[in-house]
C-alpha cells in the first residue's frame, strides 16, 4: 500500500506546473503598439559657421538736457514703457522764463526807440526839402532810425533764443520704447548734455555678431542669416544682413557684424545670447527626425524596429541640429527603420503592430 504522503508529492509538481503556464502570456498575446516608423536616410546636411552674439537694439538713445537746471518732473522708472511724444523729463523753467520776460521787455524797449526815430528822420526829411533843416541834420536822424531798427533786431533774436530755451525745458521721448536706465532724480541738477534717461526701441533689434576676416568677405548687406536664440530652442528666425563695419578689431582681426531680426520676434529681448548661421556648403548625412531620439540617463538613443517588428533600444552618437532632423554620427546605418516619434509606452523588445511609415 502506498504512502499518502507520496501521493501528495507525486501531485504538488503537476498542479505547480499548472499554474505557472497560466500565468505566463503566449507570443501570440504579447501586448503590441502602433507606432509610425521611418526609414533612415541620407540627406544633404548644410555646413554652418556658426557665430556667437548678443541680441541688442539698434536705437538706443540717452535723453539729455540742453538746459542746466534742477529736474522738476521725473515719474518713470526702469523696464516702463513710453509712447513717441510722450512728456518724461522736464527741467524747472524759472530762469528761462526770466530770461523771456526780459526779451520781451528789451523788444518793446527797442520798439518804442524805433518808432520815435523814425518820427525824427520823417520830420527832418520834411524841414530838409524846405530847406530848414541841413541836410547833416537828416543824415543823422536817418542814422539814429537805423540803429533802433538794428537794435530791434537784435532783441527780437534775443527772444526767440530765450522762448527756444524753453521748449528744451520738456524733454519728451523720441521712440516707442521702454526706460532702461534712470540717470537722475527729482530735486538733482540735470548738467547740459549729461544722460538723464536712457530708451530702447524694441522694434529694431539686432543681433550683433563679430566675424573672422576670412568669412567677412563672404557676407553682404541683406544677405539671409539663420539666427537661433538659446533662451528660445524652438523658435528658427530669418535675419538680415543690415551692416558690416568695414573696420577690424586689430586685436582679434574680427568685424562688427549687425543682423536684423523680424520686427515681429515673440519673446526675443535686448541682452540675449544667440548664434547666427551661415550656410557654408553642403555635405552628405544620415538625418532622422528629432522626434525619434530618446534619452536614458543623458545618453541618446533610438528604437530600431528589427525583421521581427520589435523595437530594439539602440544607442547612438549625434550630430548637429538642423529644421527639425538631426544627423546620426554613428549607431545607426542607411536604410534601418526606427520609430519616428517615441513616447513612454515604448519599451525595448516591445512588439510594434504595423503602423503607417513615412
């Protein structure tokens, strides 16, 4: 008669083996995922001189009094905006409006001088003709006349010179632009010619670059440049050529080259770091689409889609960047498919269901 105890462990194995079948999922259910695949090309991947520079706006202005005097009225601040025409600055006006009153004093003065002599030089031109008066006599009131006239003239000058000071009083913007930098404050004495306020338009910026002698020549004004601006990754911008100053560093024998950017440049501002791209050439390159790239603990890789239609995580070294695709250095060979586009479901070994291909 047989144990019961070996009937029991003639069992227990079968009914494991049972269970570890169940668990297990066959090839046929393995979890699959549409995904597009594309097909590594080569392509013609432009040579770039690449030139580092910072983006600065072209009208800058420092606004200065023509007047000495204490500044009565100074109520912007640094990063406000300012509308053309606008009032920012103004200079207490009493001494030029004394020096109006005077003008306006000595015309009158000049005025009356010129009316009496002329009155003396009309009647000595009567008592000449008639022979009482010499004709001397005459000669100097016409003298006299033309002096009070001269005089006139000159204090009328002396009034409009004193009424033109005035107006240097207000100090009003010249651009639509925003306050950079205040120079001044209420109560100080605003010195002729010293910045008070300084103003930048931001409807002309440029991109100012410093190029080698050996590639100056081969740039000229409204020559297209490709400008990339690093606190914007993903925004291409289509500059111009807008200047080239003809006179080097002789230091680092490297030319002032300005670029205009679009007036229309969302989120670029003055003092930012960009690189302007000049396309040299072309070479040839295997390109894939910047979409397939992944990144596992700061290295890149792709998934290449095998004979099996599994995708198999493959590292590779890259290239530079250009619309969109990038080149494949090594790790990758012409005519291998690759997912386009990756996302967090795709797991190496993962089975990839036939997709659209590009």
């Amino acid at each position: 008669m047989r144990s019961p105890w070996l009937a029991i462990a003639l069992i227990a194995p079968i009914g494991l083996a049972g269970c570890a079948d169940a668990d297990q999922p066959s090839a046929a259910s393995s979890p699959s995922l549409h995904c597009a695949i594309t097909v590594v090309k080569t392509g013609a991947l432009p040579t770039l001189y690449r030139l580092p520079g910072t983006v600065v706006s072209d009208d800058r202005i420092d606004l200065s009094s023509r007047l000495v005097g204490l500044i009565a009225h100074l109520e912007v601040r640094e990063g406000q905006r300012v509308a053309k025409g606008e009032l920012v600055v103004q200079i207490d006006p009493s001494g030029v409006n004394d020096a109006i009153r005077q003008g306006e004093a000595g015309v009158g003065a000049a005025r009356n001088e010129l009316s009496d002599t002329q009155e003396d030089a009309d009647k000595y031109a009567g008592l000449a003709a008639k022979g009482y008066a010499s004709t001397e006599a005459l000669r100097k009131a016409r003298v006299r006349r033309d002096l009070a006239r001269a005089l006139l003239d000159k204090a009328e000058s002396t009034l409009a010179a004193a009424r033109a000071q005035r107006t240097y009083a207000d100090i009003r913007s010249p651009v639509d632009g925003i306050v950079v930098a205040r120079h001044g404050h209420v109560g100080e004495l605003a010195a002729a010619g010293a910045p008070i306020l300084t103003l930048e338009s931001r409807q002309a910026l440029v991109l100012r670059v410093f190029v080698a002698e050996g590639q100056v020549g081969g740039m000229a004004p409204g020559g297209l440049v490709g400008v990339r601006i690093d606190a914007l990754p993903d925004q291409a911008i289509q500059g111009r050529v807008q200047r080239i100053v003809p006179s080097g560093d002789p230091a680092t024998r490297r030319y002032q080259v300005d670029i205009a950017l679009p007036p229309q440049s969302p989120g670029v501002l003055p003092g930012m770091f960009g690189r302007a791209e000049l396309v040299l050439g072309e070479r040839p390159a295997l390109l894939i689409p910047c979409q397939s790239l992944v990144s596992r603990g700061g290295i890149d890789g792709v998934f290449v889609v095998d004979q099996g239609n599994r995708a198999q995580l493959r590292w590779v070294r890259l290239g530079p960047q250009w619309q969109r695709q990038i080149e494949v250095v090594a790790g990758l060979n012409a005519g291998e498919r690759i997912l386009a586009q990756v996302d967090d479901r795709v797991r190496d070994g993962l089975l990839i269901a036939d997709g659209p291909n590009d």
